[in-house]
C-alpha cells in the first residue's frame, strides 16, 4: 500500500461498519494503512501475514519487509513470554482480546514502551489473530475508530481477493 | 503462388486455435454468479484475440493465390478493429474486477466504444486506396497520412492498456501464496506480454523475404500462445513436483 487516503476513506469504511454493511475493500485497504497505531495480521503460529505503514516506519529495516517474521521478534527479549501468554489467552472463546504493556524493538535495535492490543479475528474472516503496538512514547495518541475493526476489514478484504484469484486466474 | 502469405496465413490460424481453445475453456469454467461477468469478459479477451487473428489468417491465405480486393481488406480491418476493442475491453474490466472487486462495465465500455468510433473515423480519413501484401501481411494502403490528436489518441489507447495490463496483471503475483494461482499469473502475464510485443514488433517483417526467418518470427507468437496454455494445462510433471493444479 503507498499513498495517504485521507479522511473520506476512513469515513467511508467508519459509516459502513456503523450501518453494518461491508466496506468496499480498497476503502478497508485504505483504513488499514492510514491508521497510526503499528497494526498487524498475524498467522495462528504468530508469524505476520500483513502490517501497516506505521508498523513499516517503526519496525521495518529499510531493505526488508516484516511479512513473514515472527511477531515475537518486535518484541524485547524480557517482553517475548508476556506476549506469547497473550496471544494463549485467546485461544479460550470467551476471550475476543486482551492487552498488555511491552518493550518494544524498533529497527535499529532501540526499545520503547508499548501496549500491546491482541484479537482474535472473526472465524468467518480468518484464523489467525490481529494485533496493535501502541507507542505509549507518543504523549497525545490520537483518538482512531477502532484498529480491530480495521483489521479484520483489511482481512476481509485481503481473504476476498485470494478468493478472486483462486476462481479467476 | 506467394509463399509468405501461406506461412503467415497457416501460422496466424494455428494460433487461433489455440486462443480460441483457451477461451471456450475459460467461458465453460464454473465460477460463483458474482464471478461470472469477469469471468466471461476473461474468455471474451482471448476469443477476441483468436478472432483477430483469424481475419489476418484468412486475407494472408487468401494473398497466397491474389491479392484480395480493397473492399475485403477494409471491411476486415473494421471488424479487426472491432473484435480488438472487445478484447482489450473483456480484458480491462477483468483485471479491474480482480483488483476492486467491484464490476466497472460502464465506464470501461464507453471507453472502448469511444474507441473504436476513434478508430474507425482514422481508417475512414485516410481514404484507403490500394492493398499491399508485404512478407504475407495484408494491409490497405492510405492515400492520406492522417495526424494529430485523433490519432494519437485511439492508438496509444490500442497499445499501453495492453502492455499495462500485463504487467498489472503480474502484480498479482505477488498478492498470494497460492502455488497455482502464482504459475498462471507467471506464465499468462508473460505470455500476454510477449504476445503484444511481438506482434507490435511484427518481426516476420525482419526476415527480408526468408521463408525461414519468417517462419520463425510468425512462430514466436504461436509459442508465446502456447505458453498461455501450459499456464491452464501444465503438464504432469509440473503438476506432481509443484502441485499445480490445471484447469477444471
């Protein structure tokens, strides 16, 4: 994703989800991307299926992507177990999401505070779980509808195409 | 006899065979009633493709005995230029319904609509006068060179949809980890690619009159054709070691 959608995307996807109709998907791409919390889409195995650009800006080396890495690896080292319990506490039903205060590890090696938001994404969107990392740096975090919804509108959106692809290439 | 005309002739309707088998295939998929629109405007590309190349076929082979009258020539480019329009049209609004999930028949179709009218008017203005068969390719002759805008337009509007198509269409590549939906976008991406190029490039025109060389310039299309097809119907021995599915 590159460019900046402004406000009328968020707007859009902010009005479909208030009428609880789907968010045309490159408006819940757009949402995904524009939001500034560092958001991710994680497989059940904790590996990242996606992240935003503010997750780029903060984690990602210049020459690599985060697609691919382990989750835990964002993470410090004295930071990785309170993750990883977070993200067993979900595996229970009655536990749509939890949060918990980390360090994290930007690119350059440097850790910062932050919260740590993880879900579990809808059965009907995916498996996996989505997770935020708020910089708790940040004095004044700017007040976004919710990432969950984000998230589990750009999987929505990312699970409908594959599935375009796999009926028409 | 005229020789190049038979080569160009038997060569242009091999490949029709081809697309043509491609697109039937294609029209016949079974896809959910939402992907049916796309999935037709798909199979309408390549059986518009195959179209196309079967009037070149025919005024090649019928070049090989004399050379076909005027009237035949123009009317042919008229419907060439006809089925190239629903081609490009077929193919355009598939990819777009690929990308947004959205249906953009409306839009795209004027577009194609305003082109062909474009076209149609450039061919009219150059009051076409005369038939050259030039290393077996059949084209009318202008007795006006017909410039500007009018022209410039509908052309660039005939080629880069077509070269951004492709290359829009292997973006896709990198959109999914699916071992199947990766090979066919590969190959079909390319294969449309090298298909554009070389029939941009015409390099048969190269050959200098060589049976030969004409052959194998006119050849190269067909293997970019049959490229396509191995995308749809790889043979088993990809299939087993990558487990690439073909088509249903």
């Amino acid at each position: 994703m590159t460019g900046r959608p402004g406000l009328v995307a968020v707007l859009a996807v902010t009005a479909a989800v208030a009428e609880n109709r789907p968010a045309p998907e490159s408006e819940a791409r757009a949402y995904f991307d524009v939001s500034p919390s560092a958001q991710f889409l994680l497989d059940p195995d904790l590996r990242i299926r996606a992240a935003n650009q503010a997750a780029a800006r903060l984690f990602a080396s210049k020459d690599g992507s985060l697609v691919g890495r382990a989750f835990g690896d964002l993470l410090a080292n004295s930071s990785r177990s309170s993750g990883t319990q977070l993200f067993a506490l979900l595996a229970t039903p009655d536990a749509p999401g939890h949060r918990v205060a980390v360090e994290g590890v930007t690119a350059q090696g440097l850790s910062f505070p932050v919260e740590l938001v993880g879900f579990r994404l809808s059965a009907s969107v995916s498996g996996g779980f989505g997770a935020v990392l708020r910089d708790l740096r940040d004095p004044a975090p700017t007040r976004t509808p919710s990432p969950i919804v984000a998230t589990e509108a750009y999987t929505l959106a990312e699970l409908l195409m594959a599935n375009r692809l796999r009926e028409l290439v | 006899m005229n020789d190049q005309a038979l080569v160009a002739g038997i060569t242009a309707l091999l490949g029709v065979a081809v697309y043509l088998y491609i697109g039937i295939r294609l029209a016949r998929r079974t896809v959910s009633p939402e992907a049916r629109l796309p999935a037709m405007q798909f199979a309408a590309f390549w059986i518009g493709i195959g179209a196309s190349s079967a009037l070149g076929g025919i005024l090649s082979l019928i070049a090989v005995v004399q050379t076909p009258p005027l009237a035949l020539v123009v009317a042919f480019l008229y419907y060439q230029l006809a089925v190239i329009c629903v081609a490009l049209w077929g193919l355009v609004s598939y990819l777009a319904y690929l990308y947004t999930g959205r249906d953009l028949i409306v839009p795209i179709t004027v577009l194609y609509v305003l082109e062909y009218a474009l076209l149609t008017y450039y061919v009219s203005a150059g009051f076409p006068d005369r038939v050259s068969v030039t290393y077996g390719s059949v084209n009318p002759v202008y007795a006006t060179t017909v410039s500007g805008l009018l022209v410039a337009v509908p052309i660039l509007l005939l080629v880069f949809p077509e070269l951004i198509a492709a290359l829009a269409y292997f973006r896709l590549f990198f959109r999914t980890r699916d071992r199947t939906v990766r090979y066919r976008i590969a190959l079909v991406s390319w294969g449309i690619l090298a298909w554009f190029l070389l029939d941009f490039l015409n390099l048969g025109n190269d050959s200098g009159g060589n049976l030969f060389w004409l052959a194998v310039g006119r050849s190269l299309s067909l293997i970019a054709a049959l490229v396509v097809l191995l995308a749809y119907y790889p043979p088993r021995m990809i299939r087993d070691r990558y487990q690439i599915a073909r088509i249903a």
